[in-house]
C-alpha cells in the first residue's frame, strides 16, 4: 500500500487542547536500513510494519502494516535491543484533516513531531498554526534514524 505523507516539527503544544485521541506507544526496529521492519505496541495491540525507501523527495513509499498479537510484538520489541523508541501520539483534527502529532519521550523528551496523511502526493491542506518547519524527507527525523540516537 503506498503511503503519501508529510511531516513537520511541532511549535507549541496547543494541539493538545483539540486532540480527540492519545495513544501510548513503543517501538522499535529489527532492520534500520531500507526496507526498515518496525514492531510496534500501541496501547494493548502489536503491529510489525515493513517500509520500502521514499521517494526522492520523501514524500511516498510502500507500507505494510500486519496486526500481530501482542506477546509476540512484546517478543520482537525484546529482540530490537537499542533501536527504540516510546512516544505518545495524539489524533489532532484540522480543517478536514487529521493530523498524527508524535510527543516523545525518554532519550527523545522535547521532540515534537506532526505527520499528515495523503490520498495524493499534490493534495492540498491546511497548515494548524502549531504546526512548524517541514521536514519531510529529511532522514534526522525518521523514527527509525531516531531510534537509533544514543541513550
């Protein structure tokens, strides 16, 4: 399934008052490199996700996500030593949109990142006003280079 999202660093925290969801999350990588392999624990639910390279300009890749159950996601995240992560994601609606904001935590606290989904690369949107610089494409800030800093 191709995945067309954009991502951007967050400027305030003033989404959190239109934030309609929060959801814990964990996760960590098997595979760093391109395909990237990401388990994942959402709250009480276990995804193991493949991810081919970007576009060019960052923009679009193939995604696969699979449910898995979460004693084996729990398994996998054991197996994934260092390259993890945890973070709180925060389901925020803007203008027709809705925006997935990332608050890390742990050796990531203060990052704040904001990602949208697209149903084509040259959809239109509107920016929320806590939204910031856009980093699409740049690898410092995919979760999985991000999981891979230095605790």
């Amino acid at each position: 399934m191709k995945e067309i999202e954009r991502k951007f660093l967050v400027r305030s925290l003033d989404f959190l008052d239109a934030a309609t969801a929060e959801l814990p999350i964990e996760q960590g990588y098997l595979h760093t490199t391109r395909p990237t392999v990401r388990v994942r624990r959402r709250g009480e639910q276990g995804f193991l996700t493949l991810k081919t390279p970007s576009s060019q300009d960052g923009l679009v890749r193939d995604e696969y996500e699979y449910e898995i159950p979460l004693a084996d996601a729990e398994a996998l995240l054991a197996l994934c030593g260092t390259h993890r992560l945890t973070k709180t994601r925060y389901l925020v609606p803007y203008e027709g949109h809705t925006w997935e904001v990332d608050l890390f935590a742990g050796h990531l606290k203060g990052l704040c990142l904001a990602e949208i989904e697209l149903s084509s690369p040259d959809e239109t949107f509107a920016l929320p006003p806590w939204v910031g610089k856009e980093v699409t494409g740049d690898p410092r800030y995919y979760n999985s280079v991000l999981a891979q800093i230095k605790q």
